[in-house]
C-alpha cells in the first residue's frame, strides 16, 4: 500500500494532538505555548484556559493595530500618524513576543490584516510594507528560529515526507505555479513591479500556506483562522456602515448615487472580499439551523451570526457590486444542496429550483436584460457589461500574440493601453477603443487605467502564460475533488459527523465557488488580500482533510475504518 493509500497519517508530533479526530477540546496542543519544548499551561493562571486564549488574541491584534496606526501617515494628518517609526517599535515586539508564545494563534488571525494593503507603512526611506507582510514576516521569523533552536523537537517539526503528505496531489500544481510565476518576472516589460506582485499575491501566500500547514494542527486552529476571516468582512461591513451613515445615506450621497466602498477605492472590491468569507457565515447558519439537535452553539451565537450576516448584506447591497450580488446567492444554494442528505429531497428540490428559475428568466427577460446592459452606463451611454466584452477580447488578442509566457505579473497595463503608470509607446496596445466595422465607442477609451482583464482565468493567462494558467485549473480541480472527498467522508461519520467540520468545511467550498463566479467578471485572485483569501481557503481545506480523517486515495469508510 503505498503512502497515499493511508486512511490517516499523523507525524509524530501529532499523534496526541486533536488532529487526530478528537473533537472539543481546547487550546492545549502538544507544547501548547508556542513552540516550547517540554512547557505547557500558561502564565496567567489565574484565568481560565478560555479566557486565557482570549486575552492572548487581543493583545496580539490590539499590539499589532497601534504598531501600524502609530507613525503610519497614509492614514491621517494628525500628530499621531507622523511620529518616529521607532515610537511604533515596541508594539511590534510585543506582537512578536506573544508570537513566541502562541504561534498559531497568530497565524490564524493574520486575516485580519488583509483589508488594509491599500495603506502600507513606511518602515525606512521610501520603502514601506503592508500589515500582512509586516504580520506575517514576524510568524515566519518566530517560527524559524524556534525551529533552528529546536529542530525535530520543534512542537511544530514536520519532515520532508511528512509535508508531503499534508499538500497531498496539490504540491505538484502549486510549485508549477510558483515557478511559472517567478519566470514571468524574466518576460515582463516592467521587472520591478513584477518583482513586487510576485513577492505580494505568489510568494507570500504560497509561504502561508506551508506556515499554516506545520502550525496549525487542532479543530480550534482552523475555527480561529476561518473566524477570523469571518471577521475580516464583518469589520468591512462595520466599516461600509459607518460610511452609509455618514455620507451616502443624506441627501447629497442619494443625488450623486454613492456607492459604499469602507476603505477600498471600489464597492466591487467588498464584493470580492465578502466573496471569500460571506459563505463561511452563511454555511454556519444553514448547518446551526438544520443540525439543531448537535446544539451547535448557544442561542445567541445564532443570533449574532445572524446579525452579522445581515449587516454583511445590507452593506453588499450598497456596494452595488453585481458580480457579488449573483455570486453570494450561488454560493448559498450550494451550501443547503451540500447539506441535503436525502437525495430524492435533493433532486426534487434541484428540478423546482430549475423550474423557477427558467420561470422568472421567462417572465422578466426584459428587465434582466436591461439590467445587465444599461446597469453603470458611462455618460457616452456603455454599460459595464458591454465593456468587459471588449475587455475580454483585447486579453484574447493579447493571448493570442504570447500564449506560453504571457507578459509577466503586474504588467497588463504596459500592453493593453496608453497610460501614464506603464508609459510604453513603443510597443503595441491592445485595447480596442471602438467597436470593430464602426466608429461607435466600446468604452474602453474612457479607462485606460484597467489594471486587469476582469476575468480569472484571462487575468492569469495574461500574466503567467499558459502553464501559469494549467496550474491554476489543476489546482481549483483539486480543491473540488477534495472538498468533495472531505463531505463524503463527512456524511459516513457515525451520528451524522462533526456538525463543526461540516460548516467549516462548506463554508470554504462555497467561498471558494463565490469567488470563482464572480472572478468571471472581475479580478477575484491576483490582488494581495483576495491571493491571501484563496489561498487561505486551499490551507484550510488541507487542514480539515486531516481533522476529518479523509485519505487522499481509495475508499471512504466510516469513522476512518
């Protein structure tokens, strides 16, 4: 039998650890302080475990949020912002200390910072870095000394053979697709930004994923890293709240037909994050509300799960961001059709499902076409959908003239248009400005500052060429036939399963489907927070397969038999 054949491979330092199937239990896994050969417990004892873990969780994000508040003046004129870096130093070490200490606790919440990349801090002359690299270097830089310190006594050593087995067929993909991404730094016009995408939206996920994959081992671990990817939109829609609120909901928001957009320059990049996470949230009310009978949470936490997703949604819908509108929905039928057990309910309910909606295309096909072509029309009368058209097919001209490299990460605007940021006016642009045969305008004259062909897999192609873009669909292959894997698995547990791995495990299948159907129409992958999103996803789903006992190969048996 060969090592893929294996129900459940655990490494040494799992084997007492929840990973092994046990459910319930806290924080305490083996060496639970963080890496600490030998010491376990924790050094305020005077509280309980749960409050414990919760203090550690705030001082690492209140550390980290003044760290980059203080002395960061992208964010304000205030005296507070333009300090010395050095005054802001000590609330780093602070956040590094209390890495030491709980390193996966850290690394879980690192999706806190993804919001905010639009607002790096200067850390020496010119050069600044956002919060999730600031963030993430530190676990990197934590874990790697601990594992110098103590090597295979590490509480987080994992051998070669050992990772492989964690990555499982997905290893293969995700190495051609970083190192077809690295070559498109050689092929590209302008290296420096090449440079500066691969290391923000390839390098840096890629090495979160492999530091969420030697750190993260309980049930716990991956419920702090999905809820706090949970949180991440929650704060967003706090955020968009506040600025309704504040400014689009009076009268002169209403006249000029504001959309919300928190701190991003677009309402449709709040669609793509919620994309990402709005699933998570809806996968744990669908599960809490048919799993009842598992008292999967208190009443409250259904209520307050509820109020968030509300909130999220209300905010959704003044983002205004189509491509999020169709995407959310889809991803919320996947999760009810996911959790139907019976599959006479499931088929049944498919066929009605497909009746009313060909009853309403019939029905309403004149304002659904209206809305999909005279919704956002710019003042020469296009509308959004009519330029992504053209859009497309200045990608597929470009494809076509540089299918196996592409142009390099980074560089879509040095050969799709005329533009000031990728001035190049020796070489030849691609978009089209009018609509072929005529001389009427297809839009894309008015912006030249697309950064992206507004679809996933173009977007890919164009910058990684055409193995770039293989590795892509293996890898969203992959996913699916894992999370496919881990449900089945799931549905043979005895009494139903772990009803904590089922949203969990839905909720990051069906963030993965929202962004794909969104990314159809817009960029959902190569943007720093939105490459973190995805692949945190991938990591997670990798994590529950071992929490869930799922092998990589052969047949599902229940309870891992």
């Amino acid at each position: 039998m060969s090592n893929h054949d294996v129900p459940v491979h655990l490494p040494t330092a799992m084997a007492d650890s929840p990973v092994a199937g046990k459910t319930g239990e806290n924080d305490r896994s083996p060496g639970g302080s963080g890496g600490l050969p030998g010491e376990r417990g924790h050094f305020l004892t005077a509280l309980s475990p749960f409050w414990h873990d919760r203090l550690i969780e705030a001082g690492m994000i209140l550390s980290m949020a003044l760290y980059y508040i203080v002395g960061n003046n992208k964010l304000g004129t205030g005296e507070l912002f333009h300090v010395n870096f050095l005054v802001s130093l000590p609330f780093l070490l602070i956040f590094a200390a209390l890495c030491w200490y709980r390193l996966p606790f850290a690394v879980a919440l690192l999706p806190l910072a993804l919001p905010y990349y639009g607002f790096p801090k200067i850390v020496f002359s010119h050069y600044d870095f956002s919060l999730t690299e600031t963030a993430l270097v530190v676990c990197l830089v934590v874990a790697l000394l601990q594992a110098v310190l103590w090597r295979r006594r590490w509480t987080y050593w994992l051998s070669w053979q050992e990772l492989r087995q964690r990555l499982g067929p997905l290893s293969i993909p995700m190495a051609v697709f970083g190192l077809a991404a690295a070559f498109s730094i050689v092929v590209a016009y302008d290296r420096r930004v090449a440079l500066r995408d691969f290391r923000e939206e390839i390098l840096e996920p890629l090495l979160y994923v492999l530091l969420a994959l030697y750190c993260l081992r309980s049930r716990q671990d991956v419920l702090r890293l999905l809820g706090a990817l949970l949180a991440t939109g929650v704060v967003v829609a706090l955020l968009g709240a506040i600025q309704y609120i504040l400014f689009k909901g009076h009268a002169a928001g209403v006249a000029r037909n504001l959309r919300v957009d928190a701190i991003y320059g677009s309402g449709n990049s709040i669609g793509l994050l919620f994309d990402y996470v709005f699933p998570l949230g809806l996968a744990l009310i669908v599960v809490q509300w048919y799993r009842a009978r598992d008292r999967l949470g208190a009443w409250w936490s259904r209520l307050l799960a509820l109020a968030l997703c509300l909130l999220m949604v209300f905010v959704l819908y003044e983002s205004q961001s189509g491509g999020a509108w169709a995407a959310i929905p889809i991803a919320l039928l996947f999760i009810v059709a996911c959790s139907i057990r019976n599959r006479k309910v499931l088929l049944t309910g498919g066929i009605v499902a497909m009746v009313a909606l060909i009853a309403v295309i019939a029905l309403l096909h004149g304002p659904i076409t209206r809305f999909l072509f005279e919704r956002h029309v710019s003042a020469n009368g296009v509308s959004t959908l009519t330029k992504r058209i053209y859009l497309w097919e200045s990608a597929l001209a470009m494809i076509r003239d540089n299918p196996v490299t592409g142009y390099g990460l980074g560089n879509w605007l040095c050969h799709y248009s005329r533009n000031t940021l990728c001035d190049t006016p020796q070489l030849h642009h691609y978009w089209i400005t009018t609509i072929p045969g005529t001389h009427a305008s297809t839009g894309l004259h008015d912006e030249p500052y697309l950064s992206h062909p507004h679809n996933v897999f173009l977007h890919v192609w164009v910058s990684m060429g055409i193995f770039g873009l293989a590795a892509f669909v293996a890898l969203l292959t992959l996913f699916f036939w894992l999370f496919t894997r881990i449900v089945r698995r799931l549905r043979l547990a005895r009494d139903g399963g772990d009803p904590h791995l089922e949203w969990m495990t839905l909720g990051v299948g069906a963030g993965m489907l929202a962004a794909l159907v969104q990314g159809m129409v817009d960029s959902a992958f190569l943007e720093l927070d939105l490459a973190f999103c995805f692949w945190m996803l991938v990591a997670a789903l990798l994590l529950l397969r071992g929490l869930s006992q799922t092998p990589w190969r052969g047949r599902l048996l229940a309870d891992g038999g």
